[in-house]
C-alpha cells in the first residue's frame, strides 16, 4: 500500500513552542513563560484544540480512501456465527423415534455478570431406536493378513443364552465383533448393554483394555473411523456392563454378503508408549452371553445465531430511496427464505430480491440492498440524468404498503466460540430430552469486519475484481466465501496422475479447513469440511469463475504419518516433559496447518523424509542424541500400518497429516 501523507505533521508540543517564541516579537513586556502563567495556559489550550484539528485534518485520505472502495461496492463483511455439535441425551431408551426439531434453542450459562450466548440447532435430528439385525466377529486364520467370518445366533444373543468366543482363542490385532444394523445410527449416542463371562479376556488391565470401537464410513478396507467412548463398564469385556458410544457418520457397507450399517469392536496394536502406561494385550478371548442396543440420544450441529420472523419495518411513503433498518443488527448473512415481503392491504406486492447494487436495476425492477452491519434495508432510488429526465433505480413499494422483513438471523462475533460444556441449557424443553452439552468447543465465530481490516482487503479484491481468473483468484475468493472455515487453500490447474486425462480449463481448489488448537494433533473429522461448506464455495466460485472453467473444490489428499523416535538424554532429565516436548514438535511439525519449514502448513505435494524428523528435532533441551527415526504410513486417525518406510510420497493435490507417534528412550 502507498503512503498516506499527513498534510500537517505537527503536535501538540510543538505548537506551544512555536507560540511561545512568539510571544517576545508580538509582547516584550510578557517575560513569565512557565506553565503556572495564565497566558501560558491559554496557549496550551489553544495547541490542544489545534492538535485535534490537525488530527482531524490528516484524516481526510483515509476518508477519500474509504469513499473510493465505497465506490467500487466493497461492503464490510458480517460478523459469522461460531458453530459446534450439539449432544441431546434421552431421558430413557425410548422405542419410538424422538425428534429434535430445527431451531431448538440452546444456551450458555447465564450469570450475575455474563448474559447467556444462545444458539439454535440448524436442522431436524431424528434419534431412531437402533435394530440390530447381525453379530459376527473377523478371527485370525493360518494364512497371515487373512480373517474369516463367523456369524453369531442374534436371537440367543439378545435373549442371553450361551456364551460366545467374540475373538482368536488369543486374540490376535485386528480380530474384530462387528454389530450391524438395519438403521442409519449417524450421530447417535449408541449404547450396548454387554453381559461378558467373568472367565474370559484375561491378560489385560481393565482400565487399559486394547481395543478400539470404530464405525464403517466407505467401500474401501480402511474407510473406518474411530468412535468416542461416553462411557464403559465393562472392564474391557471382562464383566457385565453398557458401552456408550458417540457415533459418527456411517454409511452402508456389504460385509460377509450383508449390506448393514456397521459397528465394531476392534483388538488394536500397542505402542511402545502404551505398553509403558500399562496396557497389555488379551491372553484369552472375552466371551459374550448377550447384547442388547438402545438409542440415548444424538449430536446435531447448532449455530450462534437467534431467528426473528415476520418483522414489521415501517410503511412506504412511496417516495424514492426509501431506508429501513432491522431491530436488531448485525444481521447473518440471507440464507433461503429469509427476504422481505412488501404487502399493501394483506396482499404481497410482488416477490422482491435482494441485490448488492442497483447500477443494473429498471425501473420495474423489485429490488433492494441489505447492508448486514448496519441492519439497514435501502429500496432504489431516483436519479437525475444528463439530459434532465429522472431515472429510477429499482420499483418503488406502493404508498402505504407494510415493509415487512419475513426472516432473518443475528448473532456471529467471537464471543460464540465458547469452550467444551459451555452449552448446557435447553431454553424450552424436548419431550424425552434430559440434558443437552456441546462435547467439543465452538469454533468459527467471527465479529464484523472493520474499516481498516476492509481497507487492507481492498487491493486484493480490486486486483481480483471479483472475478477468478488466476490461482491467486480463485485462493483469495475462496476465503472471501468461507472466512472462518478456511485455514489454507491451493488451486491447481492440473490433478498430478491425470494429467492426460484433465479436460481443458480444469482447475482445483483444495482446502484445508481452520482447527481450534491448529498447532496440535488433529482429528481426521477436524480435516474435513461438510457437503454445504464445499457447495457454499462452490457456488461463490461458480458465479465468478470464466465460461471456460471446470471446478472441483475438495480437502486435499490427506497422508497421515506415524513416527517411531529413539533418543537419549541427559543424565536425571525428565523423561515426561522430553516426550512430551518432542510430540508437540512433530504434531506443529507434520501438520497441514502449522507444519514445514517455515511454519506456514506442510507444502502441498512435498514429500517427507526421515532427514525432515531429524531437523525438526533439533535442539531439544536435555536431549543428547537421536540413535534412529522411522517412518510409517498411517490409517486416518494416527495409527500406524505397514512396515517403516525411507520416505512417504505425497502427490501434488496431497498434504502431510500427523498419526500418532512412539518416544523410546535408550542409554
């Protein structure tokens, strides 16, 4: 950006010294130039008001500044509304379907000193009572890498009848209980009342137990996401207990020639680091008499936002330019529905739409600008021509007719994005509904943009001109349309191992979307964005991008890396701070948003080397040595898979993502 000159640098100091030697050539006789002289007071009075004046003064480029972009149509961004799932928990299982409605109304705590921050949930959730319709469990076989199918009799299961083997007779990594359900449980507080034999399962710490409840979300072999556990009891399947389970989103997948929605128990590999936190693995398998599955409840997402429908703004007094203002402001931005009616006697007069400006509006036309920030509501207005006829800019509401504003949404700003368990308090009560609490903080709340964040956009958007013709285009319009969800974003004009096969003017955009603690580990559901972040952007694009253009918006390819880190330290060092010290390293290090050299996210396409772990290691206090660095491919989520690796190849529309990593220290 240019300089912007002041037109009158002085100061208030300055001033009075100047007055000051002054006072001899206009006042001989005035010798007394200390503060305690009246007339010493009366000039510093007068260097005050003159300052003030000065500061005003040097204001005006900002001013004519601020009126050019007015010019050119950039308006201040609305504030946006932070987001976070919801969990609704049932009274009781409940055997018919619970509904928790669209625009339930949710709340912080309200205290002496801080008003509730309220947030409403953004679409129906329906909690379905869960049929289990298959038990089958994945046992090791002879042939290595190879597990066969054994399906359980459900109806002596549910009843409790005998007793089952849900593993190897020692249970081997990866053995897996699969339960299959007809219903999709996406979201859903799943709970499993389990009776195990005391006289199974044997070998492990119950508090430590070695497996992991994961949920299919694809066809392919690892397309299976790992499950929060809200609670288990039943000692690692060593006694009769219920497993609460927080499922995600799941998807049908054909498993043993059954088509189901599937949930399972799977016996995990233990790392190093588990292994010295006590956890061990099965020396006998647990053995179920039976099983029965309840719906406690679901998550849904909500917004930091309340809705007001059918807001009456005033009458028309049929004159041009008309401006009408909400009653509350900052408005979020339009979604479907939310238009205003204008209606003269009870009859609508017309279907108006809103537009950005009206430099192409007739005079037919039934439009009008909505200005977010303010709140304000503007119709067109009329304008006098060269050759002395009036213009009008937009239609004119009828004299008399009702403004009315059908539905609109305030909230946004940075106060939404409150911690995990702020959101405890259900404003009107849900039948079967007991509790309610958001599991993971809110996140994404920003406040209305200001003047000079406006002013340090502006040359990005003249360059662009709201139009995407370059890569930097279509990367600075993609934060334009997602401001708080978007953490990175690169656009590529080719995909690398298609590149015979990319139609002509094929351009992707890749992104990567914004994280609570971006420095640490992230969760796989953190890397992704929802079907309507992606068509949100899609559709901003869309209506910018050439004629010419094909658009593919997605997350990149995501490579998750394991490391296994062997090193030494300095005699009486604490071990526990070392480790935990170089794991927050590698997390900020392989990370797509913190990670590289530079600190700026893990280039995209840049492969990783075990020389990459070595720099990044460096300089670690009370390390001596790092004896040796492994490399591991790893399944979404962090665990590793596969035998050590001299490298992990990362194709150009690919990123680097941190799994779980191993700490061994050796002499």
């Amino acid at each position: 950006m240019l300089p912007v000159p002041q037109l009158d640098d002085r100061h208030f100091q300055e001033i009075v010294d100047e007055a000051k030697k002054r006072i001899p050539h206009y006042c001989e006789e005035w010798t007394d130039h200390n503060v305690s002289d009246p007339g010493v007071t009366m000039i510093e009075l007068f260097a005050w008001m003159m300052d003030m004046v000065l500061y005003r003064v040097n204001q005006v480029p900002n001013l004519h500044y601020i009126k050019m972009l007015d010019m050119f149509g950039l308006k201040l961004q609305p504030p946006e509304p932070a987001r976070a799932p919801v969990t609704f928990w049932l009274s009781a299982p409940q055997a018919k379907t619970v509904l928790l409605p669209a625009g339930t109304e949710i709340a912080t705590t309200q205290t002496e000193t801080e008003k509730a921050i309220v947030f409403t949930t953004e679409s129906d959730f329906l909690v379905n009572p869960p049929k289990l319709e298959v038990v089958m469990s994945a046992v090791a076989t002879q042939q290595a890498h190879q597990k066969q199918f054994i399906n359980h009799n459900l109806r002596h299961l549910t009843k409790g009848g005998d007793e089952i083997e849900i593993y190897t007779a020692v249970p081997q990594v990866d053995d897996c209980l699969y339960f299959g359900f007809s219903e999709d449980l996406s979201h859903h507080i799943l709970s499993l009342t389990l009776d195990f034999s005391s006289a199974g399962g044997a070998g492990i710490d119950p508090t430590l137990p070695p497996y992991v409840w994961e949920v299919a979300q694809g066809r392919q072999r690892d397309q299976w996401v790992r499950c929060d556990i809200d609670m288990d009891s039943t000692r690692g399947f060593n006694e009769s207990g219920r497993i609460q389970i927080h499922l995600p989103q799941m998807n049908r997948r054909r498993l043993n020639e059954q088509t189901l929605y599937w949930v399972r128990a799977r016996v995990k590999g233990i790392s190093p680091l588990e292994q010295r936190q006590g956890m061990r693995s099965y020396q006998s398998t647990p053995r179920l008499k039976q099983a029965l599955a309840h719906a406690r409840g679901g998550t849904v997402w909500a917004r930091h936002m309340q809705t007001l429908t059918n807001e009456l703004l005033g009458k028309s007094d049929g004159t041009p330019g008309q401006r009408f203002r909400t009653r509350l402001q900052p408005v979020l931005a339009r979604e479907a529905g939310e238009v205003v009616r204008v209606e003269l006697g009870g009859t609508p007069a017309g279907r108006w739409q809103e537009i950005t400006d009206f430099a192409g509006s007739a005079a037919a036309d039934n439009h009008y600008t909505f200005d977010s920030v303010s709140g304000e509501i503007r119709f067109g207005p009329a304008i006098r021509q060269r050759d002395g006829m009036i213009r009008r800019f937009g239609a004119i509401p009828p004299r008399g007719a009702n403004i009315i504003l059908q539905r609109y949404r305030v909230g946004g700003g940075i106060n939404g994005n409150v911690d995990t368990g702020a959101i405890n308090t259900l404003k009107s009560g849900i039948p079967f509904v007991d509790r309610v609490l958001n599991r993971e903080p809110a996140r994404g709340g920003l406040d209305a943009e200001t003047i000079e964040q406006a002013m340090m956009r502006a040359p990005s958007l003249i360059r662009s001109r709201d139009r995407a013709m370059s890569s930097d285009d279509f990367e600075f319009l993609t934060r334009q349309a997602l401001p708080a969800k978007v953490g990175r974003v690169r656009a590529l004009q080719a995909r690398p191992g298609e590149d015979s096969n990319v139609p002509p003017g094929q351009v992707y955009v890749l992104i990567v979307p914004q994280a609570n603690f971006p420095a640490g580990y992230l969760q796989a559901d953190e890397l992704s964005l929802t079907p309507e972040d992606l068509a949100t952007v899609h559709e901003y694009l869309d209506q910018r991008r050439l004629l010419t253009t094909r658009l593919n918006v997605r997350t990149p390819a995501y490579r998750w890396v394991s490391v296994n880190v062997q090193l030494g330290t300095m005699p009486g060092a604490d071990e526990g701070a070392v480790e935990r010290e170089v794991l927050a390293r590698l997390y900020r290090f392989l990370n797509p948003l913190t990670g590289g050299m530079d600190g700026t996210g893990w280039p995209f396409g840049r492969n990783l080397f075990v020389a990459d772990i070595y720099q990044a290691l460096q300089n670690i206090p009370n390390v001596t040595f790092i004896r040796n660095v492994q490399l591991y491919a790893a399944r979404p989520g962090g665990e590793r898979v596969g035998e050590p690796v001299d490298s992990i190849d990362v194709v150009a529309h690919g990123v680097i993502v941190s799994g779980l990593h191993d700490v061994q220290f050796v002499q």
